[in-house]
C-alpha cells in the first residue's frame, strides 16, 4: 500500500525539510538555515553578500511556500528550511520524495538552485541561523549525510510547474533505522543587482511495501553460441599455448591471475562480490591521507594499497596504516545492522570517515570501487580465459559463479546516488558500478567472459544448485539483468565514454547477446544524431569531428589517439556482421594522423592532457595497426609496427594476440624507417620543423584547445 507523507512547498533560496508520520499531518517545526559560498569572506558578508530572502505562505494545506529575493546587490548563498523526522525502525521497500518546482531570476542567464539535503540532527545544527554567521559547505560536511541536486543553475527560467522525484533511498536510510535525521530542502542562489526567486509545492515523502521488480526477464531470444570467437579460432590460440614460448608464457600468467580465486569457495566469492548498497569511489579524498595528508600522492593518483585477503581496507603506501579501523565486512554481512563494527576511531560506516574540519574521506568507498576494477571484473575476465586457452571446466565454473553474482547486483547499480562523485555532483554523475567512462570497458569484459564460458552453464550442476536455477535459466537471468541491462545503460546515458568508447562496448554486448536486433543497434552506432557528440553516429563523427588532417577534435594527442584504439576494434565487430567502416574514408585518415605527429621517429609531441618530459609514442598499439595493416596493406603501417617492434604477433604479448592471424614477411619496403619532412597540419593546428635526416625535430602547437586541452599553444618543443 502506498503512504504519502504530508505535502510542503518550499522557498526559494533554502533548504526545507518535511516529515509526517504515517498519514496525519505533523505540526511541522521547520527551522530555516543559512550558508554561505566559501569563496565568500566574512568581510562580505557582513556586508550582506549572503542574501535575506522573504518567505511567503501561500496556502496551509497543502503548504505551498515562495521565498523572493528582495536583494538588489550582489548575494549569494544557500538557504535551508528543515525538521527532524523518525526513521522507521522497518523501512518500507521503496522511500523516495517528490515535489514540484520553480525557480527564476530577473537576470540574464541566472536561476537558482534546488537541492535535497539530508543531516544528522548535530549537523543541522552546525548550519547558521542568520546569514551574517553562516558557516560554509565545508564546516559542515561532518553532519552532511546525503544531497541531491534537483535542478541547477542554468539558462532558462523555469515558471511552469516542475516535477521531479527522488532515486529510492530506502537502501540509505537502513543505517538510521530507528532513529533521527533531518530533511531539508535548499536553494542555492546568486544574482548581481537582480532579484531572484524560487517555490517549491506538493513536496512529499512516498513509501511503498509492494514488492519491487529487482531483476528483468530477457527481451529477445536467448542465445544459442559462443559469437565472439569461432571454434576454429579456440582451437588456434590453444595449439599456440602449447607449441610456442609465448602463448606458453601468457598462459601461465593467466593460471596464476586467477589462483586466488579458485581458492574461495562458491559461497565466499558470492560474499566477495559486493551489492549496490556499497558505495563506491575512485578517490579518497583530495587530501590524501588523513596522517600523512597530500604526500600520499607522490606515489601515484591512486596511491592506496589494498589486499584481496581484507576486503574494504585500504593500505597507507608511506605508513602502512590500514583504513578504516572497524570490520565493514562483518556489518556489511548482517546487512548493516550490527552496530558493534561500527568502533574505533577511523569508523567508516560505507559513506566515509569524516575528519574534525568536516572533509570526508570515502575508506570503504575507494576500497569497493578498486575492489572491482583490480579483483572482480579482471577475476572474472581471466577465469573465462582461462577456460577458452585450457577447456578446464573448472575455471568456467568459477567464472559462471562470478557473472550469476554480478547479474543478481547489477540492475541496482547507480553510481549517482551511490559514489563520492555523485554525492559531490549532487546525483548528477551517471555510471553503474563505476563512472559512466570507466564502465564501458567495465561491460566489454564482462560480455566477454560471458560468451566465453557461455558453453558450460547448462552442463554446471554445482552452478545450478547454487543458483536454485536451471541452466536455461541461469542464461536467461545472466542475459537480462547484465548484458541487456548494459545496453539499455548505454543507450539511457548511464554508460558513456570518450568517444568510441561505448559505440564498442555496445557492439560486444549485442555481438554476445546474438538475437538482439542487429540493424537496430548497427544504425544506432552508425548513424545516430542530434544526441549531442558523445552519441553522434560514427559515419557523422568521422565526416565531422574530425579534422582534414584526420586528428579529432579534441587537444590531447592520446585522447585523439583513444578514438582509434576504440573504432579500429569496433571496425573489427561490425566486419564480423557484414559491415565494412574501413570503406569511409576517415577511418584511414584517423590511423594515418598519429603517425604525422612523430617527431624523430621517436615521440609525440606532449600536448594538453599527454604525455611528460619524457614524451613516447601516443600510438604504440600493434594491434590497431597490424588491424590497420590488413585493412589497407598500407607499408607506413608495417613500418610503423616494425619500429614498435609489433609486427610478430607470434610473440603474443597479449590474451587477443593468440587468435590473430600472422601477417607474414615483413615487406622490403617497410624494414627501414621513414623520414619525415616538415609538416603542417594545420586542422588540428599543429607544426613540426626537422632537419633532412629527421634527427633534430622542433614542433609547435596552436590549435583551438579543444578536450583535455592545457593553455600550450605556442608552447615550442
């Protein structure tokens, strides 16, 4: 049965919390709050950059409140209204808010914000109750629990009614299960010598008990092969394990990647995959480390050390100290109920440790996300591998256990309201497990390792006991609640990388899914537009994001270099499924660039977001090229593979090396290096001055600075 908590309408420029218990109105006691930027100085604000903002009732019941802003100078800050209300000692399955909006301002291009804010009642009260003692965001981070942005400051005003709804935060509040916090609603607003306003109506809490659909039935017919790799192709790489040094070498390393794995039982790797209410982030904080603060970072971006025989702990790489200093894996074991692992001093309770200043360092958080993409999904991935180069039953039983798991957990996966980054985004920041860039290479692996063990599932009766689940299906849930849920991730904005990034991950996930519609998708990947750049189809990306010398348009030249690494393979994909993008003429123009770039036959030059003072190749990828080279039999290619040393694939320096077919001699032509001649490439913006040796080389950018791009141009190398 659905209860709906009493409705409140809110101001503008603050945060207003509400509550009701069951369905009576409470009385409601709300308090209103203030703070302030913190690029404000206290001198501003004694001078009333922090605005007074007028609160006008319209209506008791429902509660319908405007805040107008009367300032005519410069104010900004945030103003919040809120209560204390009861956390249920039994949360219903689904707790969400809905309400609706409006927010405006008298100047150009300006309106407020609306944001959802949740606090401890200690915190509530760190927030200032005038706006000349407004604390700032930061000073009161440690009695923050949670926010959510509503709308942001954009261009337009918004006068009609808005609705918005929250993401389901039963999940969240199970920790606070019988006991108190604080709900409040804030506006965030700016103006220069304008007056801006905002109202907020019908605001109110909804709960349900009726059961919530947490995994999805296939929408296509099940698959029926492996499509990734042919029989012939299996056979192929497996006779290279066996015959030659490499294939013998990269097996081994293999075998040993996933001994830690085959060492748990069934039981512990479905405990070691880790559910949706596990927070997850890449950083701890910009800190560092809450002993040794910043310089944590002279041993990399990310510096801390974790162990695969102590889940959720991070390692101190100058110290040693572990982090936190309770046992998060027993409390998340009794489903974050048994506050006794919640001791010590550093308590990280899954959403962060916060320090005496207020800024919170996410231990469990780093911990998760690094859990995944260094222990499960690379486990996963080389347990399925494992299986193809060996046919060991064995090593696919594990996996199939690993993927069961993953689909169990997947479809709840949000990284907007489950990460640092989407708390500090205010719930903007799309991914699933991860961030929306990192989790299309997060899908591609998991398709992979999908299609590779997909033979053994319905001969895997251990699986099937586990699972209570037949073989077919096991295959059906893998198939709807992982792979389709990744494609449907793809194409709702939830996964989404740099370019060429998803367009590949999507064309794995329906290769492996087999009776997805294939035209469909194809015509998606290819011709898509009016989507925005990320989503512009191939065919209309490759005519117009890339310039007339082939570079795309972004700075960075391993940025621009990314798009190939990730349409050469997709190439690769649709060659399978009858169609040929080497046969646009771009696709040649983009492997052609990198190589127009390199000066002395040594370097690229390091622009924007590459490279160092010891600058390499942006494009030392043999696999693209040897792709490249059987494509176009260009001879720069073969030469160009031949200075990386990448033309002998019998080397088999990776895992996709075992299944290519070898190129054969090295053509007369390409078994000297080529030299260059000074060059302008004058799209991207981009000259390079050598002497006639190609020895000496003096480069110069002076493009448009586009993506991941630094203030370099006529920076002289």
């Amino acid at each position: 049965m659905m209860s709906e908590w009493n409705a409140i309408s809110v101001l503008c420029c603050a945060c207003v919390v509400l509550c009701a218990i069951g369905n009576s109105v409470a009385s409601p006691q709300w308090q209103v709050r203030y703070v302030r930027w913190g690029n404000i100085t206290k001198e501003e604000q004694k001078r009333g950059w922090t605005p007074h903002w007028r609160i006008e009732v319209k209506h008791a019941e429902p509660l319908e409140i405007d805040v107008i802003g009367d300032d005519d100078g410069t104010a900004t800050g945030r103003i919040f209204i809120g209560r204390t209300i009861e956390v249920p000692e039994r949360l219903p399955l689904e707790w969400r808010i809905e309400l609706e909006y409006q927010t405006a301002c008298e100047g150009k291009d300006r309106s407020g914000s609306w944001w959802l804010y949740l606090f401890t009642e200690d915190g509530w009260q760190l927030l200032g109750e005038r706006p000349e003692n407004a604390p700032t965001e930061r000073e009161i981070e440690r009695g923050m629990l949670a926010r959510l942005l509503i709308e942001d400051m954009i261009g337009e005003d918004v006068t009609q009614w808005r609705k918005w709804r929250s993401p389901n935060m039963a999940s969240f509040l199970q920790r606070f299960s019988g006991g108190r916090i604080v709900l409040a609603f804030c506006y965030a607003g700016y103006h220069s010598g304008s007056r801006e306003w905002g109202k907020l109506r019908n605001a109110r809490v909804v709960t349900s008990d009726k059961p919530i659909a947490l995994h999805r039935k296939p929408q296509w017919r099940l698959k029926t092969k492996r499509t990734l790799h042919t029989d012939d192709e299996i056979a192929l790489a497996r006779k290279r394990c066996r015959e030659t040094e490499g294939g013998q070498r990269l097996l081994q390393r293999i075998l040993r990647a996933v001994e830690r794995w085959m060492k748990k039982s069934d039981e512990e790797i479905m405990w070691l995959i880790p559910n949706a209410n596990v927070p997850r982030a890449f950083n701890v904080s910009v800190r560092g480390c809450p002993i040794h603060g910043k310089a944590i970072y002279r041993h990399g971006t990310y510096p801390w050390r974790l162990s695969f025989d102590e889940p959720f702990k991070i390692i101190c790489p100058i110290g040693g100290e572990k982090y936190p200093d309770n046992d998060f894996f027993a409390f998340y074991r009794s489903d974050f109920r048994d506050k006794r692992h919640l001791q010590g001093r550093f308590i990280d309770d899954g959403w962060g440790w916060v320090s005496s200043d207020g800024e919170r360092y996410w231990f469990v958080g780093y911990a998760c996300h690094w859990w995944w993409l260094r222990f499960v999904i690379p486990g996963v991935l080389n347990l399925s591998r494992a299986y193809v180069l060996t046919g060991d039953r064995r090593y696919a039983h594990k996996a199939a256990v690993m993927l069961f798991r993953i689909a169990q957990v997947y479809p709840q996966m949000d990284y907007t309201w489950q990460s640092r980054y989407g708390q500090l985004t205010g719930c903007t920041y799309q991914g699933k497990i991860v961030n929306h860039i990192w989790e299309t290479g997060v899908v591609r692996n998991l398709a992979e390792a999908y299609d590779n063990i997909f033979d053994t599932i319905d001969g895997d009766v251990e699986l099937q006991r586990i699972a209570k689940m037949n073989g077919e299906q096991i295959r059906a849930f893998i198939e709807a609640n992982l792979i389709e849920e990744a494609i449907d991730g793809i194409l709702n904005r939830k996964i989404v990388g740099n370019f060429g990034m998803h367009q590949c991950a999507l064309a794995t996930l329906v290769a492996v899914r087999q009776h997805a519609p294939l035209e469909k998708f194809v015509n998606f990947i290819l011709r898509e537009t009016g989507r925005g750049i990320s989503y512009e189809g191939v065919h209309y990306a490759l005519f117009n994001l890339i310039y007339k010398d082939g570079m795309p348009y972004e700075s960075s030249p391993g940025y621009c270099f990314l798009w190939v690494t990730k349409l050469i393979p997709l190439a690769e994909l649709l060659r399978r499924a009858g169609y040929d993008l080497y046969r646009h003429p771009k696709m040649k123009w983009l492997l052609d660039a990198p190589l127009n770039m390199v000066c002395i036959n040594t370097f690229t030059p390091t622009i924007g977001d590459y490279g160092s003072v010891n600058s390499k190749l942006a494009c030392a990828n043999a696999p693209v090229y040897r792709a490249g080279y059987r494509a176009y039999r260009d001879a720069r290619y073969a030469r160009h593979l031949v200075r990386i040393h990448g033309w002998e694939v019998e080397r088999f320096r990776s895992y996709d090396d075992l299944f290519e077919p070898l190129l054969g001699d090295i053509p007369e032509d390409a078994q000297k290096p080529q030299k260059m001649h000074s060059r302008i490439m004058d799209g991207y913006g981009l000259t390079i001055l050598n002497n006639a040796n190609d020895t000496i080389a003096i480069s110069c950018y002076y493009g448009v600075r586009g993506g991941h791009g630094h203030f370099d141009q006529l920076n002289i190398e």
